[in-house]
C-alpha cells in the first residue's frame, strides 16, 4: 500500500506529511484525522486495484512522441 508509487513517492508523501499533518489533525481532532487517513489509504488501495500502479501507466507525453519534431 505505501509503494503504490515508489520510493520517491512514498517520501514525497512522508515530507508532506510531516509538513501539513500536524495542522490538519488540529483542524479535524485526533480520532476524526485517523479515520481521515485509514480512509485515504483504502480509498487508494481500491483505486491501485481498479486502475493498477502508476508504473503500468503510458503517459503519451513522457514518451519519446512528444519530443520528435513534427514534419507536414
């Protein structure tokens, strides 16, 4: 569940979290923000088993396409 992206994922995630967390678990209460959180983390499970990872993922504008001059 926390590699769904890999590990520059996994620490951007970390990074942001230690950033925004605290505020938001302020914001929301202890309990309200661990509900918040398992929520996420089965909502993104769900999404990984529907859609699969990011790595499966073609992104035509990260392919070499995009980058190749067009001609006509």
């Amino acid at each position: 569940m926390f590699l769904h992206g890999g590990w520059d994922h996994i620490l951007g995630n970390m990074l942001f979290l230690a950033i925004f967390g605290k505020n938001v678990e302020d914001a929301f209460g202890p309990l309200l923000y661990l509900g918040f959180y398992f929520a996420a983390m089965m909502l993104q499970t769900a999404m990984t088993l529907l859609f699969g990872t990011a790595a499966e993922a073609r992104v035509p504008e990260l392919d070499g396409d995009a980058y190749r001059p067009r001609i006509g």
